[in-house]
C-alpha cells in the first residue's frame, strides 16, 4: 500500500505517509512502558494517595485521617487539618443545627471501635499457583490485613457502619499493584489460568457495592489495585487529547494537565479520591458537564483488558458509525466485563476566566421553572444548582467564625435583604449557585443572559462569596457523615433523573415518601429529606437527594435505613425517574440484578461472555 | 407504595401520583394502535413515499421517476420535473464539465435496458405456514415482482448497476407492511416459529448492502417494510421529545414536526428517503448536528423488537449510570438484532432564523485550518463544510441558466474578485459554505465571530446565495450518478472520522491513491476524485470522497471500481481514519465482518444472541 509505488513522488508520499503512522503509533508503544517509578517519587502524589493508604486515610470513614469533622471540649463543631481551606476553623451553628434537625444530643455518643484490629481478621485464602507465578514475574502485592481491608468495601453506609463496629465481611485475599496495562494483561491470564477471582480497585468511592466480596466466594479474591497506573502517556496538543493510565485520580489528572495548561474539565465530588478508570466503568457525570461533558462526551478511545483478550477500537476518531459502540459496553459495566488500563480523553485549553454566582428565589417551584428554562435556551453555566430550602438551612449551618468570603449566606443575604426580599419566606427560598468558565467577556455576557432570566422566575441575585462557598462545601460535607455516625445520626445520598415536567412531583414524593417511611418503621426523630437539582439536560433534570436520621432506640438502624432507602427508589420510579444518573447500576442492592451487573467480579463477567 | 398511604394527605399525594403515572402510560398505550389508514389518507405522503414504491420512484436509479438529469437533443444539461427547485432548469456548462472531466462523449451511450421486466423474476419461495399465520392476523403483504425487487437492493453502486443491465440476484420472496409496533411483534414472532428470514426495510437508500439477500439463504425471505409505522404518536412540549413510529421518513417527520412550530433538526442527506428508524440502526449524522447533535444525541428511547423479545429502556430520562447503555448496542446494529419500532427524540422550537453564507480560502489547507480553530472555539455553524477545488469547479459547472439565486459561484465571485481575490488563484482557492441557525441577534453575533476566524486564515466572505445553493444542491447531486452511467461514468461516495492533525494527509494520500489505483487497474481516462470536509468535531472531522471515472474499456468496471475502493479505504485507515463517519458498517463489504455485522438478516442476528 503506502510503500508499494515506483517513483520519486510516490516515494515521498509512502516516506511522508510512514512517518505520519509512525508518528501515531509512538503513544501506543509509549503506553506500554511500565513508570511506577516515576510516581513513587512524586512528592505531591505520595501525600495525595499513596500505595499504602492507611499511611493518608482512614479505614473506617471518609478521606484523609488528619481531615474530619468533631465537636471540640466547647461543643463547638471544628473541622480540623489543613488540607482544606475550611481546615482548623470553627463552625458555632453547626451544633444547634444538628441537635434541632436530627433531635441528636452531643451527650449520647456511638463512637467506632477505637483501632483496626489486624489480629480480627481471618487469615487469605490464597492461591498458591496464582501466588507463586505473579512474584516470579515481580508483580508488587500484599497479604497484610491492612491492605485488604482498605480495598474489601467502598462507601456505601452499611459497609462504613461495619466498620466502625470492627465487622469485617469476606476480605480480598491478597491486593496485586500492575504498574502498567501490561501487568494487567498477565495478571488476569494469570487468574484465568489458575481460576482465581479478580475485583477491579480504583479509587474506593464506589456507592454500588461493586467492591464488596460475595460472602460465599470460595476462590481466592485479588484486588487489582489501579492506583500505579497514574501516568498520562501523552498529550496531543494538535487534536486536544491526552492518553492516560486509568489508575489516576481525579485531582492528580487535573494537577498534572494543568501544569500544561489544559484540564479535562471533569469534576465528580469524588475526584479527590475516584480514579479515570472508576468514571469510565461507572459512567460518571461532572459538576461542569454543560461544559465539558460527562463522561461518555470526553472518552475517545478506551483499553480494557478481558478474560477474552484486550478490547479496543482500531483508531482514534470523534465518531464512527461501524457497528454498536464498544465503549457504551464498557462504561456502566463497573468491573464486570474486564479492566479499565487506558483512556484517550479530550482535553481543553484551561479557562482564561471562571466566575462565581448565586441566585434566590422565591420559593423551589420557581427555581425550578428557571433551571428549565436556562436548559430550553441552552445557556446553563457549566455548573447550576438548585437546593431547596432544608439544603439552604443547611448552608447556613455551615457559617464558619471570622472569615471574609466565609459569610454565612444568610450574612450574605443581608446585604439585600431590606430592600430586595421583603416579602421573601427564609422557610420557603431557595438557592441556586453557578459557576460560569470562558474567555471573560463571553463569561459576562453568559452571566446577564442567566440573571436575566433568573429575574424573570423572582430570582434575585444573591453574589459572587455566596456562590463560591457553595462548590467550595463540595468536598467537605462527604466528611459530615462521620461526625453524625458518632452520635447515632446515620444518612446517604442517593440521585436520579427525570423528565423536566416531573423534576417537582418527583421531589415533593421522594421526600413525604421518606418522611412516612421513616415514621412507618419506628424511627423516633423527625429524618433530614432534602434534594437538590444538580444538572440540567435538554429533556430532563438530575435531582440529588440527601436523607438522614436519629437511628437512637432501633435495633438495626442499617436495615431500617435500607428499607427507606429502597421505598425511597420505588417513589422514584413511580414518578418517572432512573434508578440512577450517576452512581452506578448497583446503587440500589436488590435492583442491581435488573441491569445484569455483578459486585465486579470476573465470574459474573465470565458467564455474560 | 404511591396508593398503600392512610389519611387524606397521602391520599391526595397518591391520587396526584396515580394521574402523573397515567399521564405519562398514555403515551405508551397510543403507541400500541394502528394508525395506517390515517397515513393511507393523507396526500401530501401519498405523493412522497407510498406504499407502492414504483408509483412514484425508478426501480433502477435514484430518487422520483419525474426527476432526472438528462442532455436534451441540444445537447445542454437538463433536470426534469417540478419537485425540486432546479426542475426544468437548463445546465450549460455541465457538459463541458462532464466530457473534460470524464473525457466521456455524448456520442458514447450506456443506457439502461428499457423497463422492468417482471417474467424475468424468479417466483418467491414461499414459507406458506408463514404466508397462512399472515393472512389470518390481516397484516398487508404482496408477493409482486416489482414490490420483491424494489426492497432487494440499496444504493450501493453494484447494486443500481446489476439493476440497470436487468440483472437480478437474490429476492426478498414477500414484502410485508406491519402498521404499527405490535404487527412487527407478531411478524417477528412467526418468522421465529416457521424459520422464515426478516429483512428490515426502512428508506431503501443504504449504502453498506445491508438489503442486499445472500444469494445462498434457502429460508423464505420476508421484506418487512416499515414504511407504513410513519405516525407522530405524541409531541411533549415540557420535555421537548416527540415519540414518532420508526418508518416515517425524514422529510415527513420535519413537515408534521414544523406544521406544530417544532423539529428534529436532524438532515441527513438521505431525508427525503432515509427513515428514523434506518438512522437509528445506522447511527447517522445530520448536516446540522452541530446544533440538534447526531442520531445518538437525539435519541431518549428507543423500541426495538427482537427475535428474544422487546428491548426498551425502562424511563424516558436524560442520562442513566445503571449499567452498558442498550442504545449504543442498537444504533449501528443495521438491523442484525431487530426491527426499531419506535422512537423518542428530542425536539427543538424552530429556529426564529436562518443565515446562509460562505467563505473563500486561497488553499484547502487554509480552509482546514480555520474549520479546526472554529471547532477549537466551538463556534462551528449549524453547518459548515469544506468543498475543495475539484468540488468547487464542480459547482461552478451547476450553474443552471437564467435565475437570481443561481448565479454560478464564479458569478458570485466576480463581484468581489478584482477587488479582493486578486492573487487568489482559481485552480487552488477552496469554498466553505455556512448555515447559521438561532435567534437573530446571536445568529449575527455567530456569524461575526466566524467570519473574524475566517478572516485570520486568509478567508473572504463571499455572500449569501453562494452558500445557500451549495445547500441547495444536496438533493439534486444524487439524481448526477445516474446521467454519469447513461455514458460509461460510474462513481460513489465514501467517508471517514479523523484527527484534525491528520486531515491533510489524508485528504491528499487518499485522493492521490484512487488516481494511482485507476491507472494501475487499467482505467483508461482520468478518475474525478475530490473530497470536502462536512463536519467538525472537537477532536477531529469528518471527511466526505466523491470518485467517479469513464469506465469505456473495461471488461468488469464494477470489479475495478471495488478494487479501486477498496485500496482507498485501506489508504484511510493507514492515515488513521475510521471506516465510516455514518454510513453504516459494512460500507466497505470485506471489513464488514470485522465489526461482525451481518447483511441485516435475523439469522445473522440470531447467532449472536
């Protein structure tokens, strides 16, 4: 073909056209190169999450072990560390707060057990061939208990309650590190050859259970830990793509891109911890997916190595009509299918100018009617959210002590308040907050088009600090969790999506819904049912709920829990909504087996081939 | 759950939630009646695509009986009928173009044999317990000649060549005409039960033999033509979808969807002809997805029968996680797992305006790297396309006599040239046209920031009716192939996906390589081989190739012509792009089995079951 012509000038069209596929292949052969080393001495990557994480992070709770969320000697709340910008500050109405909506009281305490207790843990059962073959082929890995605790769950409540009581279910029996998509391919030949079983370990946020061990899994259970493989392989400043291991997370791809200048643009909560190969296996969605698109919009090219071999399209294209589309086989298969190692995504030049920005409205009807109406002329900011009022109440909850842009919303709010929002109920508004990203003058002109018609709905703008703290809470309140489970408050979050006309039917049901259910089944304290209006899309809405109790008096508060949570998913569906929007296919136990998907273990995958 | 409430207010909110929930069944159960005679009565689709196709279409060339291109007995160019706006125009330039191009002779005639001969038809082979089960359940069908051999081929150039030298391969044995979702069930049902073999036909206007019979099948072939399942079941205008039996074609939908103020925005080229459902199977790309996206961003629900059942999602939601996404496995499947039924797309309010325009660039490398900045900044029209200079001489000889509009491109130019163009040189300039859509104060605001891009690669505006006939011409350029075989010239389309960093080479390395091919396969004139640039992506574009030469000569032209296609594909492909950008998947027959697609035959579908 291209070296097949006579001739000077074909000649130099074959040479030219070889460099040309040459040049293409190199990132192939790049990709195939094993650079653990490379990571090992990243200063920066070490502390963010390393291979040991109990060196960083807790084995029974959210994030890092130096960052959570306590009650001080004062019974003052207090975030400590300083990792984050809300770190060694002082919160005086988080407490009030707590105590009035939950009917908790800081005297009746549930702490966890005090320490992971290794001698507790029931021995590996391990496969010797398996074991033997991958130290001949110097694979790292671990037998250590610590090891397989911190990859036997993820962070569904009922996995975190367990281990907060020192319970552990059946464990991985040993933890395997590949430092590269080559490592993966021995290691699951290796597994298939020895009838081993393989669960995929990313980042460790699943919500979906998809990392819990099947209690009667009599082979012995590797966890494949992607964390090594956290390399991006090259940027391709021309076609604005990277190719990436799937193994780094979320803010080390943002760091390290950035430092070129381009980000990704993809932001899920969970990107301090969650890993690239976790997004395309769970089909995970940004906050600024208006922007940037979820993660099905950024994907060009994805290897996933299977117990049949490694699948992969044959190029690098934006779009193909030849057949069903691989990658929506593989995004949403949460591990069943085979092994996320690389991933070409589209990349972008980093934003010249990011505005923050807050809107109130009247009442979560005409916030709601907005949100509509800014997705029907489609100009959503690459991020809009709509809370109700208990999420504002909330906010407000989280006004730290002595902090400029920390002014509490409602401080916030003052500034207006006499002259804009008379006749504002603070018991029905509601908040939106937006980030806008562009060049600025563009950013401008986005920013009047949303406020314009935010005025047209009663929405008053509600300025810039009010917004900013807002996304600025994002990854703080996962902590929240922790500080409530230790004194007997116990909650989740939980999301859908659903058509526009239904977006204010589904709210209002899902929250009487849990409110009754929780009445129903003995709970003797008023829950927490709160929702907001995370995204918005063409035909529809995603809603992201937060439920929470005082599980005081209940014999078996996770059961309880689970059976609100699975009336809760009904109300849903009966109100037109999905099962999930971004979650995964599991995030609802006993629905999982209606999508087909397997707590991410190769024989579930196995039988589907 | 919604009903099992005690106490008025839970009563009410069931009561609320039992009439949301049969608000949104409603639809459901509407799609499920039959709605042929209303189709059947109305004119305007009578005159489009009847049931009897031969009414009003060739059986052995493209598009309306009454519309054809022809040399009059002065030998000038001539396209007949009224249906397009170029019916009953004169040509003059056309056949100069078409003898220096071609070096072809209008003395020089190959024109087809007369009419269609029924007798020469092999009777069907019939599956009479099928036929018998048909009958009794009232569903329409024939066992015609001319209704087999219209739904025995598509439009892929061997197949209209066979047709027009009266060669006929394999038939369909009987064509049927389900009128509605539930009809095709019970088709599928019985071809199941008595082992007959189902060819979906949708719009007839495939390119990737996927209707064409496999000369070996010894089953019973049944033609199920959709073509009466061409209803509107609703429009919800709070969600923006319209829910739209898969056998409407796409002019139809877009006239009933504007007569509500609504559309789809998706055109194909094949519109007049194409059906949602073929899009759908084929994953197709309209020319203005910049705005209304592609099939796959169109779609929210799709039905789809199968010979294991029914597959449809269980919400109508924007976005779910749960699970591999059951609409990329049917868009592309080319009807190898079943018949689409019915469809949910999202619709869009007409555009308040409409804003031709096109550009003028020294070089085609010039005009590639303004498409590339314009998808950089995307701010890429509703359409924006790329002709080079072969095409753009090509259109300069379509300039049709007499007419304001249609004054030649050339024409066009003159106004500006001594000013501006001066140094261009006509034999290298190239021509972007644009349609802009929206409200007019952003389509103005669009244009600018278009025409500012332009303006850095070297690129002049040079107006509206340039652009707008280039759009224009879509329709028409179809009806050319045949007037090319009525004179030994025979030719075709092919496209591709690509990184925007290897456009060039592979527009240059694959036009050079038909040439090549051409001469070296004993073509005896000159090929025409041009391509245009049709879409922009953020990550690369798509490529659009016509060739076409004088075959005087050859034993076996169609051979030549595949060989020649063939090596042109593999040139694609070593220049990094994709077999199709939207034709299908066997676009290219013997890389058809690389995706495992099966010439749209249940049997092929089966086995991967």
């Amino acid at each position: 073909m291209a070296s097949s012509g006579h001739g000077s000038g074909r000649q130099e069209a074959a040479d030219r056209r070889l460099r040309l596929i040459a040049g293409h292949l190199h990132p192939r052969i790049a990709a195939s190169e094993c650079k653990a080393e490379a990571a090992e001495s990243d200063p920066v990557r070490a502390k963010t999450v390393p291979k040991r994480r109990q060196e960083v992070m807790k084995w029974n709770g959210w994030g890092y072990s130096d960052s959570r969320f306590l009650f001080n000697k004062k019974g003052q709340a207090e975030f400590t560390g300083r990792r984050y910008r809300l770190g060694g500050l002082i919160f005086p109405s988080l407490k009030d707060w707590f105590e009035s909506t939950f009917g908790a009281n800081l005297q009746h305490k549930s702490p966890p057990t005090a320490a992971l207790n290794s001698s507790a843990i029931t021995p590996p059962n391990l496969n010797e061939p398996f074991l033997q073959d991958l130290k001949s082929m110097g694979i790292p890995h671990s037998l250590e208990a610590e090891d397989r605790v911190f990859r036997a769950h993820g962070h569904c409540l009922h996995e975190i309650f367990a281990l907060r009581e020192g319970r552990f279910g059946r464990l991985p029996d040993m933890v395997v590190w590949p430092n590269c998509h080559d490592d993966v391919v021995k290691i699951v030949e290796l597994a298939c050859q020895h009838n081993a079983c393989l669960i995929p370990y990313g980042g460790g946020t699943s919500v979906s259970s998809a990392l819990e061990c099947p209690p009667d899994e009599m082979r012995s259970i590797v966890s494949l830990d992607t964390s090594q493989m956290n390399h991006i392989l090259w940027i391709d400043e021309k076609n604005l793509t990277a190719h990436v291991e799937a193994g780094i997370v979320g803010q080390e791809l943002e760091r390290l891109l950035n430092e070129s200048g381009f980000c990704t643009g993809h932001e899920p909560d969970s990107m301090e911890f969650s890993t690239l190969g976790g997004w395309v296996a769970t089909r995970a969605s940004g906050m600024k997916k208006n922007i940037y698109g979820n993660i099905e919009d950024l994907v060009v090219h994805i290897k996933m190595v299977t117990p049949r071999g490694v699948v992969e399209k044959s190029c690098q294209v934006p779009r193909m009509s030849t057949g069903p589309d691989i990658h929506h086989f593989i995004m949403g298969s949460e591990g069943t299918l085979g092994v996320v190692t690389e991933v070409t995504l589209k990349i972008r030049p980093l934003p010249e100018y990011q505005k923050y920005g807050s809107v109130v409205f009247p009442n979560f009807e005409q916030g709601v009617a907005c949100l509509r109406e800014v997705a029907k002329q489609r100009c959503a900011p690459a991020s809009i959210r709509l809370m109700d009022n208990a999420q504002f109440q909330f906010g407000h909850a989280l006004k730290p002590q002595v902090s400029s842009i920390f002014t509490s919303f409602l401080d916030g709010l003052k500034k207006f308040y006499i002259t804009k929002f008379k006749g504002f109920d603070t018991h029905r508004l509601c908040v939106a907050t937006l980030l806008f990203e562009g060049d600025r003058e563009k950013v401008l002109q986005h920013e009047k088009q949303v406020y314009d018609i935010a005025a047209k709905f009663g929405g008053l703008a509600a300025g810039e600090d009010n917004g900013q703290r807002g996304y600025m809470l994002t990854f703080v309140i996962a902590y929240l969790r922790d500080l409530g489970m230790d004194y007997y408050v116990i909650g989740e979050s939980f999301e859908t999506s659903v058509p526009w006309d239904r977006v204010l039917d589904l709210c209002r049901n899902v929250k009487e819904r849990i409110t009754r259910e929780c009445k129903e089944r003995g709970v003797q304290f008023p829950p927490m049912s709160t929702c907001r209006v995370t995204q918005t899309y063409d035909a529809g809405a995603c809603v992201y709920f937060y439920f929470a109790f005082n599980y005081r008096g209940l014999a078996d508060p996770v059961h309880v829990y689970e059976q609100v949570e699975h009336a809760a998913r009904e109300e849903i569906l009966a109100n037109g909504g999905s099962l999930s929007h971004h979650h995964g296919g599991m995030a609802l136990h006993d629905e999982g087996s209606r999508w087909g998907t397997s707590a991410g273990i190769w024989a579930g995958a196995r039988i589907r081939f």
